[in-house]
C-alpha cells in the first residue's frame, strides 16, 4: 500500500516536471519563431513557380504516355509474333504471368503485413 | 474565396489558385520547417520542394486535414527522405554547423541561446519532429502517426523519450536526486 502510494506520488512529480519541461520546450520554440521572420514573396512570384511547374508535369505526362505506348506496342508485335511464329513460347510466357502475378502479390500483402 | 474553393480550382490546374493557397500558407510552413529542422538555411528550399510536390499530388489530397498540415506532412517526409539518402555523419556535421549558425544568430541578436534550444538542436530529428508537432502544434498522436507513416505507440514512446531527454538535460541534479529517491523506495 505504502509502495504504490509513493510510486504514484512519483508519477505525479514526474508529470508535472513533463509539463514543465514541455512548456520550456514550447518557449524555445517561439523563441525562435520570434526570432525568424519570413519573407513571402509575391503572388507572382508563387504563379509563375506554378505555371513552370505545370509546364514541367505536362511535358514528363506526355514523355511517360509515349514511352507506355512504345512499349505496349512492342510487347503486343512480339506476341502476336510468338503466337503465329512459334506458339509453344507464347503458351509459356502467358503460363509465367498466370502464376508470377500472384505470388508477387502475395509475398508483397507478406511484406507490407510484417512491417507494420 | 475559401480554402475548399480553391482546392477545387487548384485540383482543376488553376494555377492561380494554386498562388494564392501557396502564398497564403507559406509562412507556417517555413516557420514549421526551421523548428522541425533546427536547420533555417535549409527550410525556404524544403518549403518550395514541398510545395511543387503538393501540386503533383493534389489530386490525392482529400481534404480531411488543412491544406497546411498537408503540405507539413509532405515537407516532413521530403526531409526524412533526404536524410536518408544522404550519409549519416555527414549529416551529422551539417547538422552541428547550423546549430552553431543559428546560436551565433541568436546572440548576435543579443537574444539569449537557452539549454532548452541547445537541447532541442541536439535531438534527434526523429523525435524531435513529434514533438514540434504535438507540443507545439498541437496535433494528435494519431494524426502524427498517419502523418509520419508510422505506428501510434512509436510516436508516443519517442516524445516521451525525447521529453525526458531535455528535462535530463535542463535539470541533471533533479534527476539524479529523483533516481536516489526511487532506489530507495523500492528497496
């Protein structure tokens, strides 16, 4: 009986000692809020970061949707080719991603489950 | 107009919308930034970092939290991915040269540099990251958890750690009389 009430007693203490110490903190930090002043620059200055910006992703949009097209495209010659060409290849590629697709997706929901 | 306004026009491509929510916000999220980095030399080029990053993810912005505490959320995790990136004792180095930086600031400005910054320049910016934002924020461990990607009990435990680190280092003799007095207790 006499331990607990001193152990809680303790705890007491150390919260208000916490609270204390958190205000210190929070004065620190004004500090330096006070101390550091901001420039902001116009709102023209932001814009026109903006319109580059959107130049920039509208010009990489168009970059990745050519690269996806190519791509698609030379996956689908080279396999209506197989299909036609040598049949046997095309039964194993399709044969490959039925089961790849899965176990990938399967030890990646593992991974994620034993991170977190 | 609003914040959910232009939102809505920013999510569209306007980029004047886009301005007016970045100018508007700028401030906070520069001062957030020299706090949680204890590093002001950095914080102006993190902040534009961040906010050209928002504008590519806008459209995953769902508007449960403020549009700031969004764009803190993303200068955060550019600035722990840096960190990452770079070596650690270089960083560490860094790190050192700009707390000196901003003590001779303060002095200069014959402000006085207290143990409580000292403190916090010496923490690391894992833990004081939470703190910033729960202390002086304000905001909930969970929503410092969902912010930094990581678990709710880790968030706890690294404030309360880094807490006691500063309190240790504010008030050494306190804390060893304290340490007396709990041995004896529990003999």
């Amino acid at each position: 009986m006499k331990k607990s009430k001193l152990i809680l007693l303790n705890a007491e203490q150390r919260n208000e000692e916490d609270s204390e110490t958190i205000q210190e903190i929070n004065d620190a930090f004004t500090k330096i809020d006070q101390h550091y002043s901001v420039f902001t620059p116009d709102l023209q200055v932001f814009e026109q970061m903006v319109a580059v910006e959107q130049q920039k992703q509208k010009k990489k949009f168009r970059r990745d949707l050519i690269a996806f097209i190519l791509i698609a495209l030379f996956i689908m010659t080279s396999l209506i080719t197989a299909v036609f060409q040598i049949p046997i290849v095309f039964i194993i590629i399709q044969g490959i991603a039925t089961i790849s697709f899965p176990l990938y997706s399967f030890y990646r929901y593992r991974k994620r489950v034993m991170h977190t | 107009m609003d914040e959910k306004e232009l939102i809505r026009s920013a999510k569209r491509g306007d980029s004047l919308a886009f301005a007016m929510l970045f100018k508007e916000n700028y401030p906070f999220l520069v001062k957030y930034l020299i706090k949680a980095t204890m590093n002001p030399d950095i914080a102006e080029d993190l902040a534009q970092e961040a906010m050209l990053k928002s504008m590519e993810k806008i459209k995953l912005y769902n508007g449960k939290s403020k549009f700031s505490s969004w764009l803190i959320t993303i200068a955060t995790n550019l600035y722990i991915d840096d960190l990452r990136k770079k070596k650690r004792e270089l960083e560490f180095k860094h790190q050192e040269q700009a707390l000196r930086k901003m003590k001779w600031q303060f002095e200069n400005h014959s402000e006085d540099w207290n143990d409580a910054l000292a403190a916090l320049g010496r923490l690391s910016d894992e833990i004081r990251i939470p703190i910033v934002l729960k202390h002086y924020y304000g905001y909930s461990y969970e929503e410092i958890a969902d912010m930094l990607h990581i678990a709710i009990g880790t968030v706890k435990s690294r404030i309360h750690n880094g807490i006691k680190t500063v309190r240790k280092e504010l008030r050494p003799n306190e804390e060893k009389q304290t340490n007396t007095t709990k041995r004896r207790t529990t003999k």
